[in-house]
C-alpha cells in the first residue's frame, strides 16, 4: 500500500472515529490516535509491521483496560470502545488493498454506532463526509496511479448514482419495528426526562437541560402560554421529603369531551425511556396502542425509546367534573406522621375558619401570593422538614418545592390532593409555527378535588411567581440564573437563527428520522397501495430497482461515442455485398473492392462505384458535409443487387 | 470443471463467450460480451450492509437504515461503473515482432477507450500463459499493453485467448470480457549455440574456402550499400566525412557459406537441425559472412544482412510447419 493510500484511509478514519474519541475515556482516545500515528509511521519509513504477537497483546491489554472501566466487555458502550480500539489494531496489520478494505468496512460500523447517541442533521453530515472519504479511498485502492482528485470525482459520481436507489430502498424496504433481541443493559442511559419521583431539586437539574422534550405542531392556532399545560406523571405518595406515582388501581377514566376550547395537534416526543405521552390538558382521545390510567395520564404499552409521533385531540378544561373513588380520596389526604408541624398547624388553621374546600384552597394560594417568595433554579438546601424549612424560612424554591408544600397544605386541611409533573408553556416557532417544549420548561403543579368540580387544576408556582405561567421560565429568572444560553433571549439574531435551525429540525424528525413502519404503510396508502404487506413492498423495491440499474447503465454507456454513421453505412454496403458471394478480403481497400464489385455485377456496376467514391470522399477526403452522409446511407440504402 | 467443459465443447464457449474466434480486426466489447460478479470483497460489503439495516431495525436507528441503503446504493452503482469501465472498449493488436522459440513472443495490444472518460485499472491477462498487466486507458486515448507470451515452439504462433479485467472503481465487482484476436508472431527455431563455428562447418562442406580470421584483418573503407551490417559501418569516419562508409575487411568477398540441411550429422532430428542452422545462420551473420540456407525443398541463395537472415531463420521455422503444427 502506498502513502497516499494510507494517508486517505487514515484520514477517513480520523474523521469517523473522532466524534467516538470525543466520548471515550482519555487513555482510549490516547491509544487509538496512538495506534493511528504509527501505522503512519510504518507507513512513511516502509518499516515491516510489528508482529502477530505484539498486536494480540495490547488488544488484550486494551480489552481489559474496557473492561475494567465498564465492568463488562458487552454492551453498548463497551462495544462502541472495543470498536475504536480495534479499527487501530487493525491498521497494524493491514498489509495489502484487501485488509485497507476491511478497514473501511470497519468504518461504517464507527459510522452507525455514532447514531446511538445522536441522530441530528450534523450528523447526518458528517456521515456523508465520512462516506464519501471511505469512497473516494476504496476508489483510491482499486487505481492507485491516478490522481486523488479524480479518485474524489469518481467517489462523489458513484454516489450520487446510488442515491436514487438508497432513496427507494429506504422509503420501500420493509420496516419491522424494532428491536428484535434484547438490547444492553446501558442501551437507553443516554435519555434524558422526567422520572416518576419528585424530590426537591429533581426539576430545578432537568431545567437546566435544554434538550427538546417534545414538539407539537397545532392544527389553527396554537393555544395562548398560560394554558400550555403538558401533563404528565401523577403523584400520590409523600414520604416526608419526595412524592412518588404509588400504585395504580384499575378504575375507570372518563376523559372529557366538552367544556371548553377544543385543540388537534401531533406531538413529535422525543425518547425518555418512560411509558409518558404527554398531552395538552386534558387530553380526549388516546394515541395507538395507549391507555389512559385512573388519574389521567396518557401512557403508551412500552416505554419510548425511539422518536415517536402521535395525534393528539384535547380539551381545554382544568378540572374533571367527575365523582373519584374514595378509596383515591383517602390516598389523596395521606402524609406521614411527623413531618413539618408548622405547616400542618397552619392548615389546620385555615380549615378551622374556612367554610369548605373551595376557601381553603384560596387561602392557601393567597399565602403563597402575599408570602414574596423567590422563584429560582438555585434554591438553598432543606433538611427534614422540608416544607417548613421552605414556607418559613428559605422562602426560595423551583416549581416542585410550590407544588409539592401547596400539597402538603391541602392534605393536612383535608382537601384532597394531589401532584402533576409535566411541562409548562414551550416556544413557539414563528417559522414553521411548531410549540418546542424543552427539558428547561419541566414544571410540577397541584390538583385539589373540589366537591362538584372534581380534580381542580392550581398552580401555585403561578401564584407565587406570575411571569412563569405568563411567559415561560426565562423572564420569571433573574438575571443572573444559569439557564442555558439556548433559552435564553437577550439576543435577537441567535434567537432568529435557532428558530429557522428548528424549524428545518423538525421536519428533520418527522420526515427522516420519524420514518417508521406506521408512516411506510401511511406512504403506500398514499400512492394507493393500502394493504401492502412485506412481500408487495419487495417486489416492488425490486422492479424499481432493477429499472433504476438499467437506466444507470443506459445513460452511462450513452456518453460512448456512438459508431461512425459513414463507417456504419459502409458496414452496410459491405454486407449486402457479402450476401451476394462477394464478401470483402481483409487486405482489400474500398476501391479494389468495389472494383470487382462492379465487375462481378455488372447490373449494380453505377450504383456501387458511386457508394464507393462517396465512402472514399468522406473517409479519407476532406468533405465531411452531413448532405454527403446521408446521401451514402440514402444510396447503400436504396442499392438492390438481386 | 466448467473450464474443462468449456475446453471440450468449444462451440458452449463461443456461445457463453459472445464471440467466434478468431476475431479480425478491432474487436468492440459490447455489454454482451462483459461479464461481472461480486469478488470476495463485494460479498463482504453485502454482509456489512445487511448487519448494518438488521442493527438499524433492532435499535430503530434511522440514519443507520439511510447509512445502510446509501452504501447499498453506492454498491449497485459501482456495479454499473465497473461495467462501463470496461464496456464498449475496442481492442485491436499490432504486429508481434518475430521472435526465437525459449523468448517471449511481444504481443501489442491497443484500448481504445473510445469514451469522454478514462478508463483505469484494466488488467490484460494472456488466459494461457497467465502473463498479465495492468494499463489506465485516458479518456478519449489508447493505451498500450504489451503482453510476453512465451514462445515454445517453431512456427506461427497465435495470440489465444487474452482477458481483459477490472475492479474499478470500487473492487467489489469484477467485470471481465474475453478476446481472441486475430493476431501471430512467427517463432523461429532456438537457435543452438553449439561450438561450431560456421568455418569448421563449411569446411566439412567443402563448398568454400574460408580464411580463419576473415574479418579480423581491416582491408579498407568502400560506399556503403543499404544490405551492409550496422556492424561494419565505419561510424567514425562517416562523422567526420558526412559520408556512409562500410569497412571492408580482408578475403571477405571471397567466402561463400553454405548452410546445409543434408551436411548435418545424420543422428540429429529435425527440430535439432533446425536449431543447428538457425544458431549457425546467426554466427554467419555476426561474422559478416555471406551465406546461402539449403532445406530439402527450398533453398535461398547466398546472400548478406538483416533481411536475408530474417529470410533464413523465417524458412527455417516455418519448415514443414504445416506438419509440425
């Protein structure tokens, strides 16, 4: 192999491994770029490879290094590790063209295993680079005399030809929905979300994240900020510090109909690793192969690992109208024993002087309006009795120390209550006029259960701090408050731009990324095939692509220069000739043959001197005129010899 | 065993191959006639894919399925241009320069591409003798290919069969087509070098009179004729006068060599005396002798220079080749 070859093999290497490397352990990173560096070493000094042996022991040496970071040599970050350290390993020993190969091979796995983590249009980016370096090496091996430059040429021409094929094949291959064996035990460690547990801090961390949760796209208008409430888990359990969903019972849900505003929207929901689909309150209708649980929550049958799309029908209305069961209801009022007297005292002072639930709950908010709470990421510590510690004396908290002491205040009043996790606002892209909710816009808020009303929504984060539910999380922060650069507005431009990047995102995600076995059949439905199943989805993918080859090779062999057409009229004149006995001897020239044409049939004797004097003409003359061509076809044409 | 039914049954192979040999002229390697499968590798990159779109369904990875397809793409297109590489190239031979029976037999093969394209990496590979070499043929050019046969016996020898191959651009196909052109360089005998010099020889005949050292002693310069040797030109004394000077050299005029099929030891076969005269044919050359060739049935007077000895050795190795062959 030659340096060039190398050095092309090299840097496709490099250029797939290095978001890998970016991941990686330092020491792996080291010893792959390591193992890189002197391959080109042995490369630039035509040094002999160093032996099997050398090579078999530091992949040893490697392997165990995996695993004692890991603790496991299987798994999917194990395995990502153990890739990038033999893609080096391999290099050592490549000697010849074919190893190089095996190589590149070697590549699209670095390639693939990138799209674990990330999925987004840089990647697919560079994966297109990464793929078009591997070609334009493989190209490079198959004819090392030529230029690189016209190796990249062919590398991009070959491409682009089989990007008609990749097209059909992705749109038309038979989609089975994954996965078909286990996966790792890591596989889904990467997912960010909500988790069904609320303790104090939970949500101010997920805040800080600003990952998309969730995109909804409105059918009209999407609904003001005040009302985008993204419901999601329900919590019952309380144990002092964090709130828990407990244990759910079988009872019926009857979702709303009426009531109030209505809203269609599809959710593109990003993977969580959870079973929550999150709905606008209150959802209406149930997505595929969803359920709704006694307390509301939309949940899909498996937990989302993949992108996934779902229709949605919501009604906006914030309390249920509906009767609960009691056997709820005493779940709804239970605390433990001994936990922040303070505020146990002060609600029971409330329900001593109220005249029903309705006044408590409105005492209750009014405390926490009258009480200049500070709304912040960055709250101080709590101990034991959390709440107390909050209500009296930090008086500094994100949404779920709100929710989670307005609660608490309900429940020692007796009122039954209960905490809703889930998202609130989202921003609205002008562009495409898509609602992006961010990990940034999690939110916790309260149901109490009014007699009459049913489960009532309060939020008594927006009691405390008005401009959260108004405007959303950034202009309820101070200033200084280290939400993501991302989020936050100050600038205009950077704000203009992200919403064009996440516009062309999102069609990303639904068209690319979110094409699943739903949306092929929904796509063959379209083009009026409704009920193809795998067999007429394969057939078809073939005919397409048996004429998509065909027409590759017809238009690649059309570029050849097309036979001579005086050549070919001769050709013509020579065999009907031939057919009469005179068939044209190898040393003959056109006028010695013609000769004894001529003589031989006296009948055609004008006729095949003249067909001959023109070929003469044009052959070796210098008339090229196309009348005097076609004249030629014209008369070897019209030439009757029998 | 398919290469052995297709040596017994030529007509299948003529079939299979699309073409009767031999083939006059340029030969054009219409798609008919280019064959292409995966190579090694090729199924190698298949597998791949297929691991990749069975690893793109279990982790629902949608880009794994475009990375997938999009190199199952590239594949089906490097199988066009593997074949176009080779598609539609006209093939035509030249002449093959006589050559003695142990050499190499130079036969000149000339690709036209016959396309806006280059055409790289074609490999030109003689089927019988495995000779083979690689050639890039330019876009709209030729490229030249000179393939050593080895030349084994006496007499004309045809080209055979030569394949022509190519892996570009991608090496996961292989295109190949098979020619048999219409080409043949005259083997002369080999010639034997035994210890005989032409004088003992012709001594024996009795026919002349041979001085020992005939061209050793200079005897003078005269006008160069155009059958002179190169040899004998005097090189020095035509750069200073301007003017083509043979040397002469003593007693040369007078000796008349006649190499003689009958005066040969009577236990040597034919093939020996053919070599016998071919080797001493070549010492009478290099000795500036003249000499006249006499086989039963043909003689070829005495006679000086290139074409005559071109003349010899061709009688001698076409010497009853239509029996030999």
């Amino acid at each position: 192999m030659s340096v060039v070859d190398m050095a092309c093999l090299m840097g496709s290497l490099v250029l797939v491994a290095a978001p890998h490397a970016l991941r990686a352990p330092w020491w792996l990173t080291l010893l792959t770029l390591c193992l890189y560096g002197w391959r080109v070493y042995f490369a630039l000094n035509r040094a002999p490879l160093p032996s099997r042996w050398f090579v078999l022991a530091i992949a040893v040496v490697g392997i165990l290094a995996v695993w004692f970071e890991q603790r496991t040599v299987f798994g999917r970050t194990s395995g990502i590790m153990l890739l990038l350290l033999f893609s080096g390993l391999k290099l050592l020993e490549t000697r010849t063209h074919r190893d190089a190969m095996i190589v590149c091979f070697l590549a699209y796995f670095l390639i693939i295993t990138n799209f674990l983590y990330t999925q987004s249009i840089p990647t697919a980016a560079l994966m297109l680079a990464g793929v078009l370096c591997i070609t334009a090496t493989m190209v490079g091996f198959s004819a090392p005399a030529r230029p690189i430059r016209a190796n990249a040429r062919t590398a991009i021409l070959v491409l682009a030809h089989g990007v008609p094929a990749a097209l059909v094949l992705f749109l038309l291959f038979p989609r089975v929905q994954g996965p078909l064996w286990g996966l790792p035990q890591d596989a889904y460690a990467a997912m960010t979300g909500m988790s069904d547990e609320m303790a104090p801090g939970n949500l101010a961390r997920l805040a800080l994240n600003d990952a998309i949760a969730f995109r909804a796209e409105f059918v009209g208008e999407p609904p003001a900020q005040r009302q985008l409430y993204w419901r999601g888990p329900v919590l019952w359990e309380f144990d002092g510090r964090s709130w828990k969903t407990g244990p759910s019972i079988l009872a019926r849900y009857e979702p709303p109909q009426e009531g109030g505003p209505k809203f269609r929207y599809s959710v593109v929901l990003e993977p969580h690793n959870r079973e929550w689909l999150f709905a606008l309150e209150t959802a209406s209708t149930l997505p595929d192969r969803a359920r709704f649980t006694h307390d509301g929550q939309v949940l899909s049958a498996f937990p989302i690992r993949a992108r996934m799309r779902y229709e949605m029908r919501s009604v906006a209305v914030n309390e249920t109208r509906a009767d609960e069961v009691p056997t709820l209801l005493g779940r709804a009022l239970r605390l433990p024993e001994g936990f922040n007297p303070r505020a146990a005292a002060l609600a029971r002072e409330w329900a001593a002087a109220s005249a029903g639930e309705t006044e408590i709950m409105e005492r209750g908010l009014s405390f926490l309006r009258a009480g200049r709470f500070t709304y912040t990421l960055e709250p101080p510590p709590l101990g034991r009795d959390s709440i107390d510690e909050f209500l009296f004396e930090t008086k500094q908290g994100f949404c779920e120390h709100f929710a989670s002491a307005f609660v608490f205040l309900m429940r020692s009043a007796g009122v039954p209550a209960r905490v809703v996790m889930g998202y609130q606002g989202g921003d609205l892209n002008p562009v495409d006029r898509i609602v992006t909710v961010r990990q940034s816009d999690a939110h916790a808020w309260a149901e109490v259960f009014l007699r009459g009303r049913g489960w009532v929504r309060v939020d008594p984060t927006g009691a405390a701090a008005p401009m959260r539910v108004d405007s959303g999380v950034v202009r309820a922060m101070p200033d200084a408050s280290p939400l993501p650069f991302l989020v936050r507005t100050e600038y205009q431009w950077v704000r203009a731009l992200r919403y064009q990047w996440e516009a062309a995102t999102y069609k990303w995600n639904v068209w690319v990324l979110g094409y699943n076995p739903d949306r092929q059949r929904e796509l063959m439905s379209f083009v009026g095939l409704p009920d193809a199943d795998w067999r007429a989805l394969t057939a078809t993918l073939f005919s397409i692509l048996g004429v998509l080859t065909a027409a590759l090779l017809a238009w690649s062999l059309r570029r050849l220069r097309p036979p001579d057409p005086v050549q070919r009229a001769w050709r013509a004149f020579c065999r009907k000739l031939a057919r009469q006995g005179l068939e044209r001897a190898p040393h003959e020239g056109p006028r010695d043959y013609s000769l004894r044409a001529a003589r031989a049939l006296p009948g055609a004797r004008s006729a095949i001197l003249h067909i001959a004097a023109l070929y003469i003409s044009l052959r070796y003359g210098e008339d090229e005129s196309e009348a005097r061509v076609r004249e030629l076809r014209r008369r070897v044409r019209a030439l009757r010899l029998a | 065993m398919i290469a052995g039914l297709l040596e017994r049954r030529p007509r299948l192979a003529n079939w299979l191959w699309g073409f009767t040999p031999p083939e006059r002229g340029t030969v054009v390697l219409v798609h008919r006639r280019v064959y292409i499968v995966p190579t090694r590798l090729g199924a190698f990159f298949g597998a791949t894919i297929l691991v990749l779109v069975v690893g793109s369904i279990n982790y629902s990875l949608s880009l794994g399925f475009a990375l997938a397809f999009l190199l199952a793409g590239m594949g089906l297109a490097g199988m066009v241009h593997t074949a176009r590489n080779l598609a539609r190239t006209a093939v035509s031979v030249g002449r093959a320069h006589p050559v003695f029976a142990g050499e190499a037999a130079q036969f000149r093969l000339f690709l036209d591409g016959r396309s806006p394209f280059d055409r790289p990496s074609i490999l030109a590979r003689h089927v019988a003798s495995g000779t083979q070499l690689v050639c890039d043929v330019p876009a709209g050019g030729i490229a030249e290919v000179v393939l050593g046969v080895p030349a084994k016996r006496r007499g004309w020898m045809p080209i055979g069969r030569v394949m022509l191959e190519t892996r570009f651009p991608l090496g996961l196909f292989r295109a190949w087509s098979y020619i048999e052109p219409e080409a043949r360089c005259l083997v002369y005998p080999r010639p034997d070098r035994s210890p005989l010099p032409a004088s003992s020889a012709s001594e024996r005949a009795g026919s002349t009179r041979v001085q020992a050292a005939g061209n050793e002693d200079f005897a003078g310069l005269r006008a160069y004729q155009r059958s002179d040797s190169p040899r004998h030109i005097a090189w020095k004394a035509a750069a200073r006068t301007g003017e083509m000077l043979t040397k002469q050299f003593s007693g040369e005029a007078a000796q008349e060599l006649w190499l003689d099929w009958a005066l040969l030891p009577p236990g040597l076969d034919a093939e020996a005396r053919l070599s016998r005269l071919a080797g001493w044919a070549l010492a009478a050359e290099r000795a500036g002798a003249t000499y006249g060739l006499r086989l039963p049935g043909n003689e070829i007077v005495p006679g000086r220079g290139d074409a005559h000895l071109a003349a010899c050795l061709e009688a001698l190795a076409l010497y009853e080749h239509g029996k030999a062959a």
